[in-house]
C-alpha cells in the first residue's frame, strides 16, 4: 500500500468523521421551522389490532434523537422544569427511574415524547402547553441519554450535577423493555 | 418472692396506675420482672390524663393521646416471648410502603393501607381473622405523581363508631366502624398545588385534625380542625404567612423572644416566599386534655435550598401548641431557625410529667429530627433541656438560655458548591417513625438513624405541581458504618441506656409493653422483641418485606394478648424497593437511594399483616 493512497484513505475517514460529526452537531437552526404540534409519540407496546406491528415512528424523531445540541437543550430543560425533582439523575425518586431498562409507557423517543407532552396516569404531569413542541422532543432525546442510548460522541462527558453522578460517557447502553409493572 | 411482689405491687402504686392494665383489674402484674425495678418516683411517668387505663384496644397510631405507644398488657414477657408464634396473616393488596399501624376496637382490626388507601375491617372472633368489609376512597392516581416519599398512609384512627383517615390526594374520610359505608368526606389538599395527606389524622374534643404534606412541593402548610360528626371545616390555620392567618392572637405566649413579633410568618421570607414555604404537618400530633392543647410540630421550609430564603422563615420546623376549640395559638418554639438541611420538626411529641424539685413538671419529650432530645415544658414550651442522643455535626448545641440552635457554619449548604459529611443527613437522626415510651422504665425507646450527606444546593424554580428543592444529595453510612440505630433514652438523666446498633437505617416505630418488652422491624424485614430493660434481644421473626410499620399489641376476644404489624418495605428509606429505584445514581429518592443501596438484595415489595400469640 503506498503512502499516498495510505495518506488518503485517513483524509476520506476523518472527513467521513467530521462529517458525522457535523451531523452530530446539526442544529437545524435554518432548516423549515417545524410545526408547534405536540407529539406523535406511539402508545407502549400493545397489541396492533389488524396490523401486526407498530406504525413508524414520527419522522421528527431522528433530528432529535442522537443529537448533542437537543440532548444539551434537554438537560437544561431537565433541571430547570424539575424532572430532576422526581427522577433524580435517572435513578428516580416520586417518578421512575430513567436510567434503567424498564419503560412504563415506551422508550423510543416519541413515546418519551409523548409521555412528556401528555402525561400519564400515574402522577406524570403533562407539560403540553408548558413547553414547545422542539423543547419537548430535546427533552425526550436527553431522557433517552440517561440510559445510554445515544452514541457516546454525542453525550456529555462531564456530569452537570453536583453530587458524583457517572458522566453520560460512560453510562452503560440498557435495553428498552417495557415493564411488566406498569400498575406501580 | 413476697418482697418481689411487695416491690411490683410499690411500683404499680406510685405509677399512678398510669396506663397499666394491671390497676384496671385491681391485682398485681404478673409479669416476672426479674432486674430490680427503678423507682418511679425517679423517672418520667406519661401524662395521666392523655394515658388513660388501658383496654385492651389500640384506637389510635399514638396508643393515647400522650403518644406513648405503649400497651399494659403484660401476658407476653421476657420469660415466655421466645415462644411467640404466628396466629395468622393477612395480605394488603399493596406494594408500597407502609407505615400505619392496624387498628382493633372490640374484636374487629382496622388496617389502612398505602395508596390506594384501602380500609379493611378485620374480623377477630372468627378463626383466621377473616374480612368483614373493604372500603376503597378511590384517591386521585396523579396524586401519586407529587407524594414526595413514596404514597405512605401513617395510620386510621377510631372515635365514637367511626374510622378516620386520609387518602394521599387529600381528602379526610369518615367510615362507619361497623358497617363500613361512608359517614362523610372532605376534601383538604389540591394535588395540583402538590398538596399530599399521608399523616394520621388525630380526634379530639369533637374535632378531627388533619395536616398536609408536600414540603418538597412549594406547598404552603397547613393544620385544620373538622368537626368529628359532619367533617365541616371548623378552624383552619397556616404555618406561614401573617398572624391572623397562623390563627396568632392575643392568646399566643411564645416564651422566647425570637419567637415574639408581628406578622413573622411574613417578616421572616422573602417577599411572598412564605406562599411556597412548607411548613407543613404531616407527622404526629398530641394532646393535652387538661389544657385543651394539641400540640404538633412543623415540617421543613422550602425550597432546601435556603440561599433562596434568607431569614427565620417562621412558623416553619417548631413545635406549635394550639387550642383545640378556635385553633388559636399558645405557644411556639422554632427548633431549627432557618432550616438549612431538610430537618422538618414533625416528630412524635410525648406528653410525660418527670421528676423536678419536689414533684413534677409537665413536659413534652421530643426526639427531635435535628438529632436533640428535647424536654421542654409543656405550658410554655422553655427548653429545659435539649442533648444529642446520636452523632451530629451539623449545630454546635442549643443555648438553653436563647432558645436557639447553634448552626456550625462549616456545614452550611451555599448554592453552586457541595458541602460534605453533613451528619445527621437530611432525614434527620430520627425521621418520622415514633418511638415508644414505657411507664414501667421511664425510658424512650428511639428507632433512627446514623446517616451523614453531602448537599449540593442549587437554584429550585417554583413550578405549582412539581418538586421545589434545589438540593443534590447522597447520604451514607454515618460514624461506626451502621445506618441505624435503636435507642433506649432516659429522658431525666439525659443518657442512653442502651443502644443496639442496627445495619439499615431504622424506619419502623416501636411499641413498648407492660410485660417488659420492646417490639420494632428491620427494613430487611427483621421483627425483633427485645428487653426493655436491657436491650437483649429475646425472640425475632423474618417478615416477607421490610418492615417499616407501627407493631401493636392488643388483648384479643379471647383475652390474649397479641402482637401486629404490617410488613411492607418502602417510605423515603425504602423507595428504592418500592419504587424500583436504579441505584447507580446517587442522587435517587432525594439522596436516599446512595444510603441504601444494598436493600434491593435484601428485601422485596410487599404488605402482608403478621399476628403473634403465645401458644395455649
């Protein structure tokens, strides 16, 4: 292999890194304005009568999920709207943990979407109207982060809590189940 | 052996027959107390009129209305409680946490249950103990959403025909006794404000009081007095705000200065931060019948984080002292000026008279959350003495002189820093969990805990509904490594007697009983019977979930004596069990979870009641 082509192949593979990189960081802050709508986030895992399978997942989903911008939008929104009072750093407290593997309602991120924007039975408050729809979904996509479901380039690598919790970098990937205690 | 009983039967005189079943019958105790007993007339007796003779039931979480938990009857002893065996279980239907104790009036069990706040009636005449009704109140499920420390009910209460009690979204509730149909209810809290009701209402000279919770809600506090037969509001007084909403008039005597002024309630926040301040009650109240006093302690201001309002933050962690018949205020004592860690003063209030000069001084006993032992009397609220009864370095003491708390200002939180080795951390030395206090000791038998944090404070924003804290915390192990404790404190010679040293913290109350016995669980669902006098631990049963319930004893329709508790592990302590917490994050439950770690591996969810007799 000569050195040039050797030289070329690490030019191809760092642009193809700063390109994902780029898109890691894409902020869609010129992109069409998206519509103030809340949610079409996807019931829990359910029987789909005459279906089979779940509908796709709301096409907005991606420009959120996975996204350092949106992911650091929402934790911010995460500690100022106090989810943080009820779910700690993920661990829970009045409301379920979120960094485990369990998902009362859901873990792709338009059902934590649409659990955010429309609340849930069992004391979930629903912030429609409280928050934007983009504030919403960033929200979703950082609640996602707790359990490590994003790549790792794309999350903090410095926990923004006092107290000592593990940074986003090296919380372990959980599985998504739903939980089979949804009545707790 | 004629001298042993000359000495009982001395002993049983001078107590004035206070609460012992043994005066009821007009013969002496049989229970063998072997070591000699102290003198009465050295130690503190409960308040003979809030203590009356004992019947047999057990009608309130208190026991009487001096908050002694104690039971007179005496068949179980030392001697005998190794044989202590199960009569009969019975399961609640819940997983949450559950604090209240079972209630028996005259052959039937009363159990209320953590949310959903179902009311069972229990028949015990029957073999097995089978259900007579159900009552389900059907509490808002949102609720569940703004109870800060897992959805725990703190107990019923019976008076004249009727169970009362509250539901976490709530509303206070009357039943009839027998039937089981609803006399009347009345709602209190608005859960979209975050208001809860956990506490254990208590009955009194026709009224019912009930407090709310939500402390960690931005909530505003609160006790109110419904009249016992129709539930319509009586009298209504906050703990913030100005006098004539804390129902402060000319009748209000605090007895030191820091607690005399116009309008503190106002003068000691911010502007309108007594609107979200707490000062809530939702622990234990008592009651005088001599002076018509209830008396009940305030819980913490908010948010925790205290950069956010500075000053005394009136009427919040003290101790109030009201009139039962207009609410109006007597007396107040502020444990804790300007709270900084979460130590709400909610604790049980024990009406005692203990030995002073030639006679006795009525006073209230209070193993306070700050980690004192308060005695303070009971007409004016001086503090005559205040000691700590376990390891703190958060205050320097409490100048008797004053009144007031010594803060130590290394451990005050400040926001955007961390302040560490906090101890007690913020559930207190002791949290909500009521000791037991026996006339035959004179000691106060104290279930708490040896937790230290480190508190990260934190700019809270007030959202209606949402937590209002501002705090990161992570408790631990305090000095020695063991989490809890079970003390028995002699509360005229200000010292411990004894002390078992206990792994977990503990969050169960205890009972003490007339044969010599002390009873209280273990969140790894230990119930341990152990000797009053000594602390020796005497006989012990693995319950199915921790245990962090008020035992009882009671003499049943065939006139053994009974012990009950209700196992079900959960309450802030536990809500990494019965909320299924992930214990990688050390800041879960409010700082619990880091504590307690190791609890998901050794106890389950549950709620099952449990029945002890001595075999025939």
């Amino acid at each position: 292999m000569s050195s040039r082509f050797r030289a070329s192949l690490l030019a191809l593979g760092l642009a193809a890194f700063a390109l994902a990189a780029c898109d890691r960081e894409e902020r869609h802050s010129r992109s069409k304005p998206l519509g103030e709508t809340i949610p079409a986030g996807e019931s829990p895992d359910t029987i789909w009568p005459a279906q089979g399978s779940p509908p796709p997942p709301d096409p907005r989903a991606k420009l959120y999920d996975n996204n350092a911008p949106a992911m650091a939008e929402g934790q911010f929104l995460y500690n100022q709207m106090n989810c943080v009072g009820c779910h700690s750093h993920g661990g829970g407290g009045m409301g379920p943990p979120l960094m485990d593997d369990e998902w009362r309602y859901g873990g792709r991120i338009d059902q934590i979407a649409a659990t955010i924007a429309e609340g849930r039975p069992n004391g979930m408050p629903s912030w429609r109207g409280k928050l934007t729809d983009d504030q919403i979904w960033k929200l979703a996509a950082y609640v996602r982060s707790l359990s490590g479901q994003p790549s790792k380039d794309a999350v903090a690598s410095r926990a923004e809590s006092m107290s000592a919790t593990t940074p986003q970098t090296l919380t372990p990937r959980e599985p998504a189940h739903t939980s089979d205690t949804a009545d707790q | 052996m004629r001298r042993v009983r000359t000495a009982l039967l001395g002993v049983i005189a001078v107590a004035a027959c206070a609460g012992l079943e043994a005066c009821n019958k007009g013969q002496p105790s049989t229970a063998p107390i072997k070591s000699e007993p102290l003198q009465s007339g050295e130690h503190a007796l409960p308040a003979s009129a809030a203590s009356p003779r004992d019947d047999g039931n057990w009608v309130m979480p208190s026991k009487d209305y001096a908050a002694t938990r104690f039971s007179a009857l005496n068949q179980i002893t030392p001697a005998n409680v190794s044989k202590l065996a199960i009569r009969f279980t019975f399961s609640t239907a819940t997983t949450k946490g559950y604090e209240a104790p079972p209630l028996v009036v005259n052959g039937t069990m009363y159990l209320i249950t953590p949310f959903p706040n179902f009311l069972y009636a229990l028949d015990l005449t029957k073999p097995g103990a089978p259900a007579k009704w159900v009552f389900k109140p059907k509490p808002l499920a949102a609720s569940q959403g703004v109870a800060c420390c897992d959805v725990v009910n703190r107990g019923a209460v019976y008076d004249a025909g009727k169970i009362f009690f509250n539901t976490l979204d709530g509303q206070t509730i009357a039943v009839d006794a027998n039937s089981g149909q609803q006399v009347w209810r009345t709602q209190l809290g608005d859960i979209q404000k975050g208001e809860t009701i956990t506490m254990a209402p208590l009955v009194a000279g026709g009224k019912v009081f009930v407090g709310n919770s939500g402390g960690e809600m931005g909530v505003r506090g609160w006790i109110a007095a419904l009249d016992e037969g129709s539930g319509k509001l009586a009298w209504k007084a906050f703990n913030t705000g100005p006098d004539k909403d804390v129902l402060i008039g000319p009748r209000f005597k605090p007895f030191y200065a820091s607690d005399q002024g116009k309008d503190l309630g106002v003068k000691t926040w911010p502007p309108d931060a007594w609107k979200i301040g707490g000062g809530t009650v939702w622990g234990w109240l008592s009651y005088d019948p001599e002076t018509k006093l209830v008396f009940y302690g305030v819980g913490n201001p908010g948010p925790w984080n205290a950069d956010q309002r500075p000053g005394d933050n009136k009427w919040t962690t003290g101790v109030f002292a009201r009139d039962i018949d207009t609410g109006q205020a007597a007396w107040f004592y502020q444990t804790t000026p300007h709270d900084i860690f979460d130590h709400d003063d909610i604790n049980e209030i024990i009406l005692a008279d203990i030995p002073w000069g030639n006679g006795r001084r009525p006073v209230i006993l209070r193993p306070a959350r700050a980690g004192f032992f308060y005695v303070q009397d009971r007409r004016t609220g001086q503090v005559l003495s205040a000691t700590p009864y376990g390891y703190v370095n958060a205050y320097r003491g409490v100048d008797l002189k004053t009144g007031a708390m010594l803060p130590n200002p290394d451990k005050e939180p400040k926001q955007g820093r961390v302040t560490r080795d906090i101890c007690p951390a913020a559930p207190g030395l002791k949290d909500w969990n009521p000791s037991a206090f026996s006339p035959l000791t004179g000691l106060v038998y104290i279930p708490h805990n040896n937790l230290c944090m480190d508190f990260g404070a934190m700019q809270a924003n007030y959202i209606a509904g949402t937590p209002y804290v501002g705090a990161d915390v992570k408790m631990y192990a305090g000095p020695g490594g063991n989490r809890g404790a079970f003390t028995a404190w002699d509360p005229v010679h200000r010292r411990a007697v004894w002390e078992i040293k206990e792994d977990l913290p503990v969050w169960s109350p205890a009972l003490a009983t007339g044969g010599g016995l002390v009873f209280y669980g273990t969140m790894d669902g230990w119930f341990k019977a152990v000797d009053a006098r000594t602390g020796r631990e005497l006989w012990k049963f693995k319950a199915g979930s921790g245990i962090i319930g008020q035992p009882i004893s009671y003499r049943g329709p065939d006139g053994r004596q009974y012990i009950a508790v209700v196992a079900g592990v959960g309450g802030w302590a536990g809500a990494v069990v019965s909320g299924k917490m992930d214990t990688r994050d050390p800041t879960g439950a409010l700082g619990f979870a880091n504590a307690v770690k190791d609890l998901p591996m050794k106890t389950t969810a549950g709620g099952m009641l449990y029945v002890f007799t001595l075999p025939r």
